[in-house]
C-alpha cells in the first residue's frame, strides 16, 4: 500500500526476497544491472516493512537528489529529510527515509547511530568496498533491524570486496577476512581447485541477487524508452564561478535595458550553462586538466564504466561542439574507445564512423545535438546521455531518437545530467511541470527568458 508505481515480475521477485531476508534479520545485497530498478523496488521493501522504523540511506552526493525525486514520485506522503550539509539535524526522525552521503555518515556516525534504524541501506555499495576505510568501519557502527546493499557494479571480480559487502549485510556470514581469503579466495583467484567458485557461489547465492539486462524473461519487461534525470552537484570551482558571474551580471542588467539587457540575459544564460558542463569550456581553457573540476564529467565516467563493462554502447549528446571536444579529449586521455561527431564532420567520414558505432567497434560516440538532428540511425546505442539540456524539448527528442527507432531491438535507456540547485534544475522542473506552457514559451529556446523582470531572473538563475 502507498506505492505509487506497478512493479514488473523481476522487481515483484526483488522485493519478495528483500522482504525474506530482512524479516529474518538477515541482510542482503541488491546486485542488478543499471536501470533495472533498484531504487523503486527498495522504496516498495519500505512501504513493505512499515512500523519497522525509519530508513537510513547512505550514498554518494550526487545521488541525493535523484533518491529525493524518487521517493517522491513512488511513495508520495512518506516523510524524506536530508541530512547533509550545513545546519543538519535529525530531530524527531519520523517513520519514513533520512538521506545522507558516505561522507556525512562517516563524520556523525556517533549521531547517527544513536538512532535505532528499522533499515540501513548502502546505495552504490562498492564505495565501502574496503572493510578497513573509515567509511566502512563507521557503516558497521550503525544499529539497523535490516541492513541492504545495493550496486549495480559486479562484485565478482574481487573476492574480498565481496566478503566486506556481505560481512556488512550479514555479519559473521562468511567468517573473519583472513579464513575467508585462505578457505575460498586464494583457491578460486588462482584457479588451482575447480570446484571452490562453486562451493563459493553456493554460499553466497541466498544473500547475493544479481540479474542482467541480458536474462531470458527480463528484457521483454523492460520499456521501450526509460527516461532519467540525473541531478549533480557542483564543484566547489564550478559554484564559486557560477556566483561570481550571476552576481556581475545582475549588477549589468539592472542597469540596462532594451535590446541591450536582451544580449545580457542570452551571455549570462550560455555562461550559467558552460560552467554547470565544466569550467574549462566557459574558461576557454585547452583540455589538459579536466578530472575532478566538474560534477556531470564526474557522473559520466561513473556511468559509462558500468555501461562499458556490461558491454553497452552509448549516445552522448551536448549543444556546444566545444564542450564534444572536451569530452572526447578526457575519454581519449581515460582510454575510453569514442568518436566525436560535429557539423564539420565530412559527410564520408560520418558515413564511417555511424558504421563503426553500427558495428560496435567504438562503444561510445559523443555527438554535436545540431550535426546529430537528423539523418542518423544509430540503433545500436542503448544508452543516450543528454550532457547539457536543451531548453526545447522537440531538440532533445529528436536526438533521442537517433538510437530510439525503427530497427531498435534493445531497451533504451536516456540520462538527462542536470546540476543541482542551478537554472538547468529550475529550467527541467519547468519543462516538467508545464509540458504544453513549455512548448509554447520555450519553443523560441531561451528567448522568452529575455523577456523575464530582474526579480523572476534572479529567481531563475541564483544557486
């Protein structure tokens, strides 16, 4: 009761194990596939074990955002706080979730702990995959009835990050690190006993779920086309930039009018946007030093070392064929197979690299949104990334659908990147909420934002 959402035979089966395990105070880890649903299923596990006390969950920050949506979109009424950032506090803590990073946990764990938690979850659970991180010392400390991990990262490949994940769940299961490392690790990393990767997986398998896009009976229940806003935080450059400039240019347009204060409006809209995508690109600087400076490249590498490692091939699309530069050059630097598509690509050599991405032998093709409009089929794409939005959402399907057509055999899967707190999030929840009002205002792209009195503008734009 109080799930706003159907959930689909394989979630049903999620949640019915989840809720066996946790009743018997045992924990579990959630390990499906990207998309597949994990936080919807772990929301209905809370609606499940209602009485049972409040829900912890812990994750990185830039996922705070998207469970808070979450929460609200599938189980509107139930209580969500923050505790996060300046000012926290837990208070009186109702029956419903408190969210929190890895990095707030781990410096008020005493407070948190003082807590009795009816659940405790681990999103991204790979983050405390060394049981000797302060991180994970301070997970353990937590009292829970239940405690879940969820990642969507296989845990496979190294045992002892499979024995801390589980260790938490269910402490005591597989016995202290250095049995397990002698008694099953050793013997199956060296590949000398055959049978102990069975025996092992034996073990494991009642506290472990682990499906793929790619089982027999789960593709037919996905959607066609699952669309997802990933809200990001700024980095500490991107927001002090960000303030500097809306402060400056306030100061500008309230002085001006006219045409004038028009041409104002249109610069700072494009600087506000160049800085929540990186700081070089506003900055104009050359792509030497990209890692760590913004929030959306921070997410992107995140999300394509899960897909890559599933075998995916995915669409990056940007407005700014500055910005596809910059991309591809931190791809090319991390290694990563991609090709960058821009209006000044020759036809043949498109032709080309369209038959390369069709053929799977470049995963990843970053795309200029204007050179990407039309004319493109690229089916083999099962993820499309939109880096920067678009404020015309007629633009943003139309390049969705360069992977979402005829001839596509494969779910798709679309990720909007949006910086929290910024006038990209003010501008989604726009086009979100005034779907019809959007088409017609927003239909001149930003326009109609010119039009705006300094007081809405501010609105829009401050962080």
């Amino acid at each position: 009761a109080g799930l706003n959402a159907t959930l689909r035979d394989y979630q049903l089966r999620g949640l019915g194990w989840l809720e066996l395990m946790t009743s018997l105070g045992l924990g579990g880890c959630l390990a499906d596939d990207m998309g597949l649903g994990k936080t919807v299923t772990l929301i209905a596990l809370h609606l499940k074990r209602a009485g049972t006390g409040p829900t912890l969950v812990v994750c990185p920050a830039s996922l705070l955002g998207n469970w808070e949506r979450e929460i609200a979109r599938f189980a509107p009424g139930v209580p969500v706080r923050r505790y996060h950032g300046q000012g926290r506090s837990l208070g009186d803590v109702p029956d419903g979730f408190v969210l929190t990073t890895y990095g707030t946990m781990r410096s008020s764990a005493e407070s948190l702990g003082s807590l009795r938690w009816g659940l405790v979850v681990a999103d991204e659970a790979q983050h405390v995959k060394n049981p000797h991180s302060a991180t994970a010392q301070a997970l353990r400390t937590l009292p829970a009835a239940a405690r879940v991990a969820l990642t969507g990262t296989p845990v496979e490949n190294n045992l002892s990050e499979l024995w801390a994940l589980l260790d938490w769940t269910t402490p005591g299961l597989l016995g202290p690190l250095t049995a397990f490392r002698a008694r099953h690790a050793r013997l199956v990393e060296s590949g000398e006993d055959p049978e102990a990767a069975e025996r092992l997986a034996r073990l494991v398998r009642p506290f472990l779920l682990r499906r793929r896009k790619s089982d027999p009976g789960i593709v037919p229940e996905l959607p066609p086309k699952t669309e997802t806003d990933r809200p990001v935080p700024l980095t500490r450059e991107q927001a002090s930039l960000y303030e500097a400039v809306v402060r400056e240019s306030m100061a500008a347009i309230e002085r001006s009018e006219g045409i004038a204060r028009r041409g104002l409006v249109l610069k700072l809209l494009t600087s506000l946007k160049q800085i929540c995508n990186h700081p070089a690109q506003f900055l104009k600087e050359s792509p030497t030093r990209l890692e760590g400076r913004s929030g959306k490249l921070a997410l992107l590498d995140e999300l394509l070392d899960t897909l890559l490692a599933e075998d995916c091939s995915a669409l990056v699309f940007t407005q700014y064929v500055g910005m596809a530069k910059l991309i591809g050059a931190h791809l090319a630097a991390r290694a990563v197979p991609a090709e960058l598509l821009h209006g000044a690509t020759p036809v043949a050599e498109r032709e080309r690299m369209v038959d390369r991405f069709q053929e799977g032998r470049t995963p990843v093709l970053v795309l200029s949104l204007k050179a990407a409009g039309t004319g493109l089929n690229l089916t083999r794409a099962s993820h499309v990334f939109h880096y920067d939005r678009w404020w015309n959402p007629a633009v943003e399907e139309q390049a969705t659908d360069r992977a979402y057509r005829i001839g596509q055999t494969r779910p798709v899967q679309v990720h909007r990147l949006i910086t929290e707190g910024t006038v990209e999030d003010r501008i989604a929840e726009l086009l979100t909420a005034k779907r019809a009002l959007a088409d017609a205002v927003l239909g001149s792209g930003e326009g109609a934002l010119t039009e705006l009195t300094d007081r809405e503008l501010t609105d829009l734009v401050s962080l």
